[in-house]
C-alpha cells in the first residue's frame, strides 16, 4: 500500500480515478484526442451516485461535483469517494456548463484498492445544462430487470424513463431527448400546392399505419390535420448521428439527389433542347457506365457478366427468389387463384388465365398435377395495384395490374408460363377489368411483346418493393418499437440493450426519408409508378401485416413455400429447394434466435418473471396499443406472458431490422440500377396488332421499350438515390460486432454467448460461400452469374451486394 493510499483511508478519503472519452461537435478528431481549444474542459463536471448507499429519501447518495482535467480525450477525472460511506458508485450525473455541446463517449472508474473496474458506455449528446429539466444521468453497464434494481436506484431508473416520455405537447427541439407517437401527416405540403397536398396515414381504419416519432411541428394553414414541414425534422438527439458516423454523408447525398444537385446529377441532367431527352438504344444507358468519366455511374452487378441475361425467362424468374424482392412469391394451391378485389367497387376481378394458357408449358405436367406436387407458383401484382390504376393512368403514367403464374422445372429453376395483365374498364369500373395474357415467346414481334409483358411486371414488382417489402416491412413497422423500449425500457433493463444495437439510426433515416425520398413529390413519387398515392398503397398493405409473421419460417409458410417439418434443418422444408433468400435466411434466423433464447433465458428464470416484469409489460401493450394502434385489436399478437414469446418477438423485430432490410435494401442498385432490366414506371400500354406503336416495336423494339418505361431524367435521379442507399458507410456496426465493443455488459455469460454468436455466423458465412460454389443450384447465380451474396454478415466499405449490418441505417 502506498503512503498516498494510506493518507487517503486514514483521513477517511478515497479517491476513484477515472477517464472520459467525449467528442466536441464538428470537431477533426483523430483517435480520441481533441484540439484542448475546442472543449473547455474546466466546464463540465460529473458527480458519482451510489448503487448500495441511500440517503434519507431512499435515494443513492450523490458525491461531489468533480470537473474534467488533461489535454485531450481520454481526460482525466478524480471522484473523492468513501465506499464506506458512500458505497459502489452505480451511476453519475453529468453537467455541461459550455454553450455548444459534445458527445460523451464513455467514462471507465478504476478503483485501485477494490481492483475493479466500472464501465459506463453513454455514447450521448450533451447539451448546456439550461437546456435540460431534469440532470443527465448514465448508469454502469450491469443489466438489471426492474425487480432487481438495487433499492438506491430504482428513483433514478424511473426518473430517467420519465424525461424520455415527455408530456405530449409542445414543438420538440434539437436538443430534447423525448420520444412519442404520431401519425404519418407530414408527408404533404397543402401550403405550397393544392396538388401537394397528402391524406394522413394512421389513425384510421381506412388508412391505417405504425406511428413515427412526434415532432410537434404547427399545422398547415390549409390543413390543420396536416403538420407543417421545415428542413429540420426533430428527432431524440441521441437517434442523430455521432460526430464519427458516416452516414451522414448518405442522407446529405440523398437530399442533392432530391434537387438534382449531385455533381454526377448536374453533369448529367439537363434539360437544353440540344440535349437528347431520351434514351433510344440500351447501348444509350450503357454509356452511363463507360468508367471514362468520373461522373459515370459504376456498373450494376446485373450486367456485369453480361449485357442481355437480364432479358432471359429464367433470370425473370430467378429475382423472384433471389432479387431484390424475394418475398412476395407464393404456392398456388388451387386454380384459378383467389382475388381480394372488392367486387362491388371493381367488379369481377377473376383471372382470365386458363389451363389452355398453362399447360402448353408444363413440361407434359397438368394444373392438378402441378398443384399436387407443389409446382405451381404466382407472383401477384394484381390485388394491391388495380385499384390504384384508373387514377395512374389518368396522370400520364400507363399502367397494369399484373399475375405472373410460374413452374418449377425438373432442374430446380423456374420458369413463367403465363403473365395477365389488366387494365380498367373504359365504361367503369363495375365492368371489371381489360384483361389480356400473354404467353412466352422468343421471336418475332412476339418476343418483343413479351419482353413488354415481363417489364410491367417488374415495374409493378419495383413499387411494391418499394413500399411494402422495403419502407413498410422494415423502416415503418420498427421505429414504433424504438419508441416504445426508450419510453418504458430503462437503458439497463437486459431487453434494451439485447435491442440498442438494431436501433441505431433508424429513426434518423426515417425522418430523413420523410423530408425527401416518400414525401409528396419526393424521390419516390417522382421516379416510381405510384407516384402521388405511393403510400396510400403502402397502408393498404399495412391492413394485412401481421408482426408474427414477419419472422422467416412464419412468411415461408404462409406464402405456402415451406411446410413445417421437424426432420429439416430449422424445423421447416423448402418446397423450392433452390431458394437462396430463403436458404440462406433460415441459417440466419436460426442464429440470431439460438442467441437471443440464451440470452433471455439467462435474465428471466421462470415464465412468471416475464409476466412480472413491469417495464416490458408496459413497452409490450404500448407497441401494440398505440405503436401499432391501428391493429391492436388483432388476436394475432403475443400476449408476452412467456419467455417462448419474448425470444419469438426479439427474434422478429432483430431479423426485420437486420436480415430482412439487408436482404431487400443493398441489392437496389445491382439489381435496379440497370433501368432497363428493372424499370420503376411504365408511360405506354402494350401496342395492339395493327397500330402505328405495334410498327415501330416490330421495327425497333429497344427505342419502343425505352419509350415505355422510366423516362431518362428520372432514371438518373433514381439510379443515384439507389446508389446511396445500396452503399456500406465506413462505420458499419453489422450483426455480431457491438459499437460498445466488449463493455456493453458487465455479465459474463451473455457476453460469452454474443462472441458465440458472432463465431456462428463466421460460420455461416463460410457455409453460404461454399453453397454459391455449387453449380448445381442454378438459382443462386443465374445467367446472369451474379452469386447470392445478400445474407453473407461481413462487408468491406461501400456498394458490395453483402453484409448484414445490425440496423435500418440506411
């Protein structure tokens, strides 16, 4: 013992040393360390709270105010500390005296005589002392479940849960950390153009929808139920980007793309009548990609290998289970399929495909025979978009509702049989729709015809990916759910922090998104068919989602392309052996729920534990009572009275904010951003026999192709915004690595069973590289050799067509 130590017990003193790791705003940090002239040190102060010492009122007792010293980041900090008196140090208040912020990293408490180390990850932005009505407080990382909490800090668990829900009222502002519900009534802009103007989505039984983060904005002048818009778009600070973050650089490029006002963009998009509005040969777009200029676009992984595989029927097919949308698909189970159209609004809407359309392409195999043998597929376009197209096609757009019927060949691939497209009925719509199909063809005109057919296919297929598959199933359907845990899970409840990693940023790029990709003439209305009731088509499906069956094996079943079989691996059986997305995510899903059931089973001991728990109860009936609110009247949702429910639910929302959004998200651009093989609009119906259009696709089936679908400046806006979103940013966190490294726990078995985690899914990986090198399942490469690599966990940098990260951060 030093002669210091001995000094400090003998006057009754201690001293716990510690180190501070924060960031100032806007600051060029390299490592940790700061410019000293930035960050007045002497101006922010911490004062320690005990975790087994209470005061008179059963509150831990609160040391003295302790100020920052050193010259750069890690700084130093003593706390005078008497654990005899005061006990084990368990939280801290921290106080900012300066007028601009900065953003603390962590602080780690060495105590010397004890040998132990106390960790305090806080990764939170700190604002003037003023600005707060209640002190900044961070806790240890000891996970505790609220009936666990050592006595001492059970008023500041609550006090801190407290300032986060707010009062509901009032305009939010930058530095408020206040989290709380609204609907979706931001989207227009009534003040600017009538025609602007947008219906609110949730709150409804005919527009229903998952609620966003309130901001608080005032009305609009013309519509008090819409709110008012503004550049600024609140969010909880601590949902904002850190000083090191990357992907700021994504939102700023998106709100460039919005204006056309990215260098490439300003290059390339012009509107000078010398300038050729139009693309009329595919070698046109394929200039975009001549890698000469710095303003080219890099070329899609579509066409890498080669320019024309995209127009093959199998690679039509193939992106139904291995493209960009690979959850739509279902099993026929009987013929002709059902229709969900509302008769008596749009009249019989009953396929017109027949057996006599089929069967001339089955391979000898009749429809009952196929549907016996599980053979018989459709990608249904028609239900979701036909009541929408008598208004589209009335803006300018041309437009189908589409039903593509598939095969699954003896070799494992698939192959179209059928495509029916359907327009309204000039008289009405009581009459029904205009229905025709088209079957294959690979020469003469009707070849072109048919290459035609497949694009409004994919058009409709793009916009539903859009909305559905990609903005509703992942970004929409989660931010309630992080709204929820900050409002009633307390940052050391053992939930928050399993869910913490899959939070990050989602809220940031939802708002975002807000203000410039589904906003009324945003990105989103301008570039795709929808356009103005983009996300009217949105809550309709918003009508049939159902949270328990957004986990993997549930959407399997459901879409009828895996029955439950407790022989396979996963306890499921693919009934389209060859479906990489689905392959490769049940290795995922499977993963990520052997984690989470360790890591609940290791907090709650017992099923009662869970129904006891107070904060969980809480965030559960606020997910499902106002978060979803909408559809809280559902029998379908868990009663979360079980710890099987909670690794059920855990599994879901960690799948959809990780796996299911890596899966639909990062392979936008090499899949779509050859315009040509995956169009977002369509401008002209298909040429009937005899006319002037039907001439000139005889004649020139390109230039007529390129003259249907997406017009060529909202091709550049559009392969732009896919860029930026289908990109790695530096700082990726992706699934088994936490920003917190090895501190954001201090219990050692659920940090065991994290690096397990993260060993399986190495594992994984190394298992689905092995499956692309298997030229037996066709599927997963195609002819246009572009392997499955969507569900592979790791990625470098930038657009790769891999990696999972750990959260909607883009």
């Amino acid at each position: 013992m030093t002669s210091l130590e001995t000094d400090i017990i003998n006057t009754g003193k201690k001293l716990i040393k510690g180190t501070v790791v924060l960031r100032p705003k806007n600051s060029n940090v390299v490592g940790d360390t700061v410019t000293p002239s930035i960050l007045d040190i002497s101006s922010v102060a911490l004062k320690l709270i005990s975790a087994s010492k209470a005061d008179g009122s059963g509150k831990g007792k609160v040391g003295k105010q302790t100020f920052l010293e050193g010259q750069k980041s890690p700084f130093n900090i003593e706390f005078e500390w008497n654990r005899h008196s005061m006990g084990n140090p368990g939280a801290f208040y921290i106080e900012n005296f300066m007028q601009h912020e900065f953003f603390l990293v962590s602080l780690t408490l060495e105590d010397d005589l004890h040998q132990e180390t106390i960790n305090f990850v806080c990764n939170s932005w700190i604002y003037n002392t003023e600005k707060y009505q209640t002190d900044r407080i961070f806790f240890a990382n000891q996970a505790y479940l609220p009936s666990e909490t050592p006595a001492p800090l059970v008023y500041y668990r609550q006090e801190e849960l407290n300032s986060l829900r707010g009062d509901g009222t009032g305009e939010r502002k930058e530095w408020e950390r206040i989290y709380d519900y609204d609907v979706y009534n931001d989207l227009g802009a009534p003040d600017t153009n009538a025609a602007l103007a947008r219906p609110t989505l949730g709150g409804s039984s005919t527009l229903p929808y998952p609620r966003r983060g309130r901001t608080g904005r005032k009305p609009t002048l013309k519509d008090p139920a819409s709110e008012s818009r503004s550049k600024f778009v609140y969010i909880p600070r601590d949902e904002s980007l850190n000083p090191l973050k990357a992907s700021h650089s994504v939102i700023k490029t998106l709100n460039l793309v919005s204006q056309n006002d990215t260098p490439r963009l300003r290059a390339l998009v012009t509107f000078e009548e010398n300038e050729q509005p139009e693309f009329n040969t595919f070698d046109d777009v394929l200039l975009l990609y001549n890698g000469e200029a710095p303003n080219d676009f890099p070329i899609p992984k579509v066409i890498q290998a080669s320019h024309t595989a995209w127009m093959s029927d199998e690679e039509f097919t193939r992106e139904m289970i291995a493209g960009v949308n690979p959850n739509v698909i279902k099993k026929l189970s009987e013929f002709p399929p059902k229709c969900k159209v509302d008769s008596q609004l749009y009249g019989d809407n009953t396929t017109t495909i027949t057996k006599e359309h089929l069967e001339p392409y089955m391979d000898g195999v009749n429809i009952e025979q196929a549907i016996q043998s599980n053979r018989l597929y459709i990608l249904d376009h028609h239900d979701a978009i036909f009541p929408y197209l008598r208004k589209i096609n009335e803006t300018g757009a041309k437009a189908y509702a589409s039903r593509t019927i598939i095969f699954l060949q003896d070799d494992g691939t698939l192959k179209p049989l059928a495509i029916e497209l359907s327009k309204p009925h000039p008289q009405g719509d009581s009459f029904g729709p205009v229905s025709t199909v088209y079957s294959p063809a690979s020469e003469g005109v009707e070849a072109s015809i048919w290459l035609l057919a497949k694009a409004y296919v994919l058009v409709n297929d793009a916009n539903y990916h859009q909305l559905v598959s990609h903005w509703l199933n992942t970004h929409a359907t989660v931010e309630p759910f992080i709204i929820a845990t900050n409002r009633h899970l307390s940052v050391v409840h053992p939930i928050h922090k399993l869910l913490l990693p899959h939070y990050r940023n989602t809220m940031n790029i939802n708002a975002n998104a807000r203000n410039i990709l589904i906003n009324a003439d945003g990105i989103v209305e301008s570039t795709f068919l929808l356009g103005g009731y983009s996300m009217q088509l949105s809550a309709d499906a918003y009508k049939d989602w159902v949270f328990t069956e957004q986990g993997l094996p549930n959407d399997l079943i459901k879409r009828g392309v895996a029955v439950e079989d407790p022989a396979s691996p996963h306890g499921i059986r693919l009934l389209i052996e060859d479906y990489p997305y689905a392959s490769d995510g049940l290795e995922i899903w499977a993963a990520i729920k052997s984690w989470i059931g360790e890591y609940v089973n290791f907090y709650y001991n017992s099923d009662a534990a869970i129904a006891q728990d107070s904060e969980l109860q809480a965030f559960w009936k606020e997910v499902v009572e106002v978060g979803h609110g909408d559809l809280k009247n559902a029998t379908w949702w868990f009663k979360m009275q079980t710890r099987t429910e909670l690794i059920e639910a855990c599994t879901i929302l960690i799948w959809m904010a990780s796996a299911l959004h890596a899966a639909v998200n990062f392979g936008q651009y090499p899949y779509g951003g050859y315009i040509v093989s995956r169009p977002t609009k369509t401008r002209r119906f298909i040429p009937e026999k005899g006319s002037y259009e039907y001439d000139e696709l005889a004649k020139d089936y390109q230039k007529t192709y390129l003259r249907t679908i997406t017009p060529k400046n909202d091709t550049l806006q559009n392969m732009a915004t896919m860029e930026a979103l289908s990109t790695h940013v530096s700082d990726e966190q992706y699934l088994g690595h936490r920003i917190e490294g090895d501190l954001w726990t201090s219990d050692s078995e659920p940090a065991e069973a994290y690096k397990k985690f993260g060993r399986k899914l190495i594992e994984i990986e190394e298992k689905l590289v092995q499956r692309n090198n298997d030229e037996s399942l066709r599927n997963r490469y195609g002819p246009v050799k572009m392997p499955y690599t969507l569900l592979h966990p790791s990625s470098e940098q930038g657009m790769t067509f891999r990696g999972i990260p750990n959260s909607i951060s883009i």
